[in-house]
C-alpha cells in the first residue's frame, strides 16, 4: 500500500488519487462525513469540505485543536454579554456530522457540536448507552490519544513562554543581591509543577481537562 500511495501521491490534485484516497478512507479507517458547518468571519473554520469523507483521526485533531484555541474566545465574550456589552461576542460554530466504522457502517448520525464551547470528546457524544455501540472504544482510544497530544502541545507552549520569561528575568537579575536572584530561580521552577499538576487532573470531564480547559 506505502509503495502505491508513493506512486499516485506524485499527482494528490490528480481525479484518481482523490478517488482513491475516499476509497481507501472508506474500507480502512473510522472516519467521519461533515453535512454542514456554520461560517462566520472571526470564528473557527476546519480545512474539511462537505460531505468528503475524512479519517477519524484527521477530523478529531482538527475539531478539538479549533476548539481548545476558540474556547477562552468564546467564555470571554460571554462574560462579556453578562457585562452588559455584547458588540465582542463571538457565538461558538456549529457543525454537525456522522461517524462510520470502516466499510461504511454507521456507529452515530447527525452529532451536533459547538466549537469553541465543547468539554467533551466526540466518543462520549453518541447518545445513550453509548459505551454500548460498536467501535466506541476504539474511537475513544483514538480521542485519548489525540487530546494528549493537544494538552501537551498547550504545556509546552506555557513551558516555552515561561522559560522566555525566566531567562529575561535572569538577565535582569545579573548584579542584583543573591536573594534576588533565587527569587528568579524559584519562578522558573514552576515549569516542572506545572506539567505535574495537569498530567494529575487529566481526564476529569466534568472539568473539561479533556481539552485544558478550567472550570467550563
């Protein structure tokens, strides 16, 4: 299969190579067909067309990335709209999508999700009883797995933009008293504490550290 893929991937904008890409996504992947998304001008846009099918993986990663990112957008601005001042508010896109087991056996019609105002992944969004439906575990293997890519992707970004902060104030610290700088030392430190506390809290759903979220 890589040395095919290999070969029609020298033309991807190619008629046979979409074909066949649909085909394979069919028959070997859980995977998902978008029926519609709102489009708005400041919200979250996924890089999928209607009624493509996609993989499983590729639409989760991009679902909950556009989410994780809009989220603290959309809860500001409702707190915004409980202000009073409702000109910066932002209301959350709506999608809504079907899941298939490969081969094409439905496992859940119509989700509806709210990007930018979700706390729980698409396999606990398939109604009731829904440990119960073939291929939900795997899809929640596959959530798992994609969402403790994201929460590390958001760690290692604070990490980074502390670490920056660290070394500035370090700079700064150069020629001040020693207790000044273990003050330094001390902030920095918090990198380490930091990744502890979120790996100790993740997956508690009712929290929404699914997607790194605080209180919802």
């Amino acid at each position: 299969m890589l040395q095919l893929e290999k070969i029609i991937s020298l033309d991807t904008n190619s008629d046979f190579y979409k074909e066949w890409k649909q085909d394979h996504i069919y028959k070997e992947n859980y995977h998902v067909r978008l029926q519609w998304s709102e489009e708005r001008p400041d919200g979250p846009k996924l890089p999928f067309k209607e009624t493509e099918l996609i993989s499983y993986q590729d639409f989760a990663k991009e679902l909950y990335k556009a989410n994780q990112d809009f989220y603290p957008i959309h809860q500001e601005g409702m707190k915004q709209v409980t202000a009073g001042n409702t000109e910066g508010y932002i209301p959350p896109t709506k999608i809504k999508f079907d899941v298939y087991a490969p081969g094409g056996e439905m496992i859940k019609e119509g989700i509806r999700y709210d990007i930018g105002d979700e706390t729980t992944p698409i396999s606990q969004m398939l109604g009731l009883g829904y440990r119960r439906l073939n291929g939900q575990s795997v899809l929640a293997s596959m959530d798992e797995e994609i969402l403790s890519q994201l929460e590390n992707r958001e760690v290692n970004k604070e990490i980074s933009q502390e670490a920056n902060e660290s070394a500035r104030l370090t700079e700064e610290g150069e020629g001040q008293t020693p207790d000044t700088r273990e003050t330094v030392a001390f902030q920095s430190s918090k990198q380490e504490t930091k990744t502890n506390l979120l790996s100790a809290c993740r997956g508690d759903p009712e929290r929404g550290t699914y997607f790194g979220f605080g209180d919802p």
